[in-house]
C-alpha cells in the first residue's frame, strides 16, 4: 500500500517535473517527458523520509506512436517504490542516461538500446549487447517484422581483431 | 633509471570455455599476470524471450521461464505466474501455495549447491564437485516424480500447481531435509575449511557496499557486501511471510564470504522447507481459473528473490488473451556488471574465482 508520505513527495515532485501521476495496483506511477526524467529521478532519490534510492529496472515500451522509458525504483531500506514512465520520440528518441546516477544503469540502457533503439545521451559505452553489432533494425518495437532466418538472409560478419 | 614494462595484450575467455559457466565471453587486457580490464561480452544464448512472450497466450509463456534460471527452474515460473496472478486478481488455494514454496525453496537449495560445486571445480577442486553434485541430485529426482523433468519442471500454472505430488514425494523431502545438516557440516569441512580455498579466496576481489548499491547488485552478492536485503522479507510475496527465518549477512564482500553465504542459506532454506513441510494442508491445488486466462488493462511489476539476484517481472496487459509486454528483469544480467569492477588489478587465476563467485547462469543472463 501507498504511504501518504510518499503519495505527499510524489505530487510535490509531480509538480515540479511536469508529470501526471497514477496508481495502478498498489504502486504510483509518475508519468513525465524525456526532458525531464533525470530530475524526477534525481527527485526521487533525494526524497525526505522515504528515498526511492535504488533504480531496480529500467525498460523500453513501445506505444505504437511514442516509445517509453520505465524506471522502477525501490529502496534497499524501506517499502517505497515508485515507477517513473518517460514518454520518447519515436523518430529520434533520446533521453538523458541514468548512468551517473546509478553506475549498474549500464548495461540496463545497453539493453534498451539495443531492443528499442532508445538513444541514451552521455552513456559511456552505448553499444548493442545482446544482438551483434551490424544487427540491423530493433527488435523489441512492434513494427519489426519476425521473418526467418532465410528471408532476412542475416549475415554475421567477422571483423578484423575480434 | 626507467621501469621497463611489459606490454600489455588482450586475450579473449569464453564463449566455450569451461571456467565460464555457459556461454559468457570476456575480453581481458592483461599487464604480465595482472588483470588492467574486463569486458564482458554476452548475448550467445539470447532467445529473445521477452518477443516470444508477445506472440504466446499467458499460459503458453510458462514452460519458456524455467528457461531462464534452468539451475532452479521453478522460481523464474513462481514470479511471472504471481505477477499474472497479481494482475488479474486470483486466491491461490493453500496446499498450492504450500508446494510452490517448497519447490522454489528446493530450487534453491539445487542452485546453491551446484554454485559451491562449480566454484570448487574452478580451483580444481573436483571432491566438493561430486558431493555436492550427489545431493543435489536428490532434489533433481524429487522434481523428476513430480513433474517428469529434472530441471525445467513447467509445473506451475496461473492459479496453482497443474498436479498434486505423488504419495512417496513427502517422506522423499524429509528424508532430504533430514539429511540437510550433515551435507552442509561435509561442504564445510571439505570446501570452505579448506586450507587452499581459504587463501585463493580471502579478501579476493572486494565489492564494498556503496559500490555494490550503485551497480543495482542484487541477490546473495549484495548479502555478502554487507546489506541485509531479501525480497522474502522485506516485500513477502506468496506465503512466504509466514515462515520463520533469518537472512544472513557477512560483511567480508570478498569472493570467499559469497560462496560461504550460499552455506548460511542452505540453512535457512532448510528451515523454511521444514515449517512447510509440518504445515502443509489437504485440499485443492488449484483455483476455479477460465479456460482463457484474459487479465484485465494494466501493468504490473513484481519481484522474487531468486538464487541469482531479484528477478522483476514487468507485465503489461491490453486486456487480450497475449501480454503487450512482458519485461523480465534478471538478477544476473545485472550482476556482470560487478565483474569489470571488481576484478581489475588481480591476477588471472583471482579473476576465475571472482567469476565463479558471482553465480552466473546464462539462461539468466542472456534471456
């Protein structure tokens, strides 16, 4: 269940990122725009009393005409939880990295990369890591086109030092 | 004067390398001896189960999750059945509720054992392997008269358990369960009273606190750093806030405490397994669920411990009979991230064990 003290922090936060808030089973929902994620994170984290300090998932979703970013944050030290949904662009979608926040967001970002295309801006190292690196297209999106390996004729080339 | 110095090369682990527990690949620079960094590369055994799950009806997506952890099959199916359980709202009869936690728990008790056991053949150990190996192997034949898999036993479903347990399968478990203080008294004695385990793994490979926190490390890992966190207990999911045990914690955060934690929760598993046991009631094992199982719109996250970290399962319902999206969060795929922290500035044989301790599967890992 919701405490009032966190359902108090997320409207004054709300407030401040420009995001909508929600409750969906138990667990509020802050929806913002990609400007503004870093700061409701950052918010979030710094929280009086109930921190949200731990980032426990970071996920793409695709909507069909924008994509999202879906944070799940916890707390190692209390029931808090929060999720902070950042809407993205679907044609040139970027987003500030979490990275400097939470080090272990790394390889989370890599994976929405490389499923979503989602552009992490100032990630140290944004490379595909599931798929290999000349895969084309991504995956996860529901406009990508499941053919088998014949038709999509994918081809694994091997570069020189690897 | 000037120091002369060797030159420093990059040779590459894995992806078939028996150190490497399964496909994981690592490129390593190394300074002479002296590891200076590791990247690790994975995705050989990516399935792309998260499309997969879009395409399947919620019942069809089942068997795919033991897939993941297939060293404990049965709590990677405990969290996704409860999160579609959570979404669409469903009691779960208690003798069901009872079996899933004895079979996640036995899930455990197989997973730990086989990470003590691979952690020993990593040091060239190869006694601790069989024992540990051997009793495992009980906790496989209980799954095998169940279920009829040994691993990936697909005997959850949304709602319950798809059967009751054969008659012999009770005096089977205690009868383990009895025998549960002695194996852990044999671990000891041949594995982490070991004078040559002791010093290939004291004080090898530190992930202090703060770091593990800031890498999002989960699971024992995060145990061995000094948090004393565990889904069971601060976010109870099934029943499992009825049951009475501890969670240990160790503050050596080297790779010696992470082995040695995976001992301390045998005995907690153990404990959970035998108030289980006693308090196990007849009835039903499964709830009066529709035929086509159609979660109402809404999203849910819900996590599990499992024996490699949390596990976060993020479902996403458009009201039909398939998921919008099912996101899994693995505890281990998170967990790599220790790897290129941690094991710089060590030795090569330091980085093996550093690898063994942080209880890799990449059925996890790469999904």
């Amino acid at each position: 269940m919701v405490s009032d003290v966190l359902r108090a922090r997320v409207g004054e936060l709300a407030a401040r990122v420009y995001g909508e808030v929600e409750e969906c089973l138990g667990v509020l929902e802050l929806t913002v725009n990609y400007p503004d994620a870093i700061a409701a994170l950052t918010g979030a984290k710094n929280f009086a009393e109930v921190p949200c300090d731990f980032l426990h998932d970071l996920c793409g979703m695709d909507l069909g005409d924008h994509l999202e970013v879906v944070y799940q944050l916890s707390s190692l030290r209390g029931p808090q939880r929060l999720r902070i949904v950042a809407r993205v662009e679907r044609d040139n979608p970027m987003i500030d990295s979490a990275t400097h926040i939470w080090k272990g967001a790394d390889f989370l970002e890599r994976e929405a990369f490389d499923m979503f295309g989602i552009k992490f801006s100032g990630h140290p190292n944004l490379k595909r890591i599931y798929m290999w690196d000349d895969f084309e297209g991504y995956p996860m999106r529901k406009d990508y086109v499941i053919e088998s390996h014949e038709q999509r004729a994918v081809m694994r080339v091997r570069k020189e030092g690897e | 004067m000037t120091i002369e110095k060797t030159q420093e090369y990059s040779i590459n682990i894995g992806p078939q390398h028996t150190s490497t527990h399964g496909v994981f690949r690592m490129v390593v620079n190394l300074d002479g001896e002296v590891v200076t960094k590791v990247e690790p590369k994975i995705g050989y055994l990516h399935r792309g189960l998260e499309k997969v799950a879009e395409s399947r009806t919620y019942t069809q997506f089942i068997p795919y999750t033991d897939r993941l952890d297939y060293l404990a099959g049965p709590h990677n199916s405990l969290g996704y059945v409860q999160a579609v359980e959570k979404l669409m709202g469903i009691e779960v009869p208690e003798r069901a509720e009872y079996l899933r936690v004895i079979f996640a728990e036995l899930g455990r008790v197989a997973s730990h054992l086989f990470m003590i056991a691979s952690g020993s053949l990593d040091i060239c150990g190869w006694t601790p392997w069989s024992y540990c190996t051997r009793d495992r192997e009980r906790i496989l034949d209980l799954f095998e008269m169940t279920a009829g898999n040994r691993m990936t036993m697909n005997y959850f479903r949304i709602g319950g358990v798809s059967h009751d347990v054969p008659d012999e399968f009770m005096p089977a478990l205690r009868s383990f369960i009895e025998d549960m203080p002695e194996m852990s008294e044999e671990y000891y004695g041949i594995f982490f009273g070991n004078e040559i385990v002791q010093s290939r793994m004291k004080s090898v490979g530190i992930l202090p606190q703060e770091l593990a926190e800031n890498l999002l490390i989960t699971g024992a890992s995060l145990r061995a750093s000094g948090v004393q966190y565990d889904v069971r207990k601060a976010e109870p999911y099934g029943i499992y806030d009825r049951f009475d045990f501890n969670v240990p914690v160790l503050y050596g955060c080297d790779t010696y405490d992470r082995h040695f934690i995976r001992l301390l929760e045998l005995q907690e598993s153990r404990k959970i397994l035998q108030q289980a046991l006693r308090d196990i009631p007849e009835g039903p094992v499964m709830a009066k669920v529709a035929k086509v199982i159609k979660p109402p719109v809404g999203k849910v996250y819900h996590r599990v411990e499992n024996p490699k970290g949390e596990m976060g399962w993020y479902i996403v319902s458009n009201g039909t009979t398939k998921p919008d999206r099912v996101r899994i969060r693995p505890g281990a795929f998170v967990n790599v991230q220790m790897l290129p922290a941690i094991a710089i500035g060590w030795k090569i044989q330091d980085l093996i064990t550093i690898f063994a301790s942080m209880d890799l599967v990449l059925g996890e890992v790469d999904k």
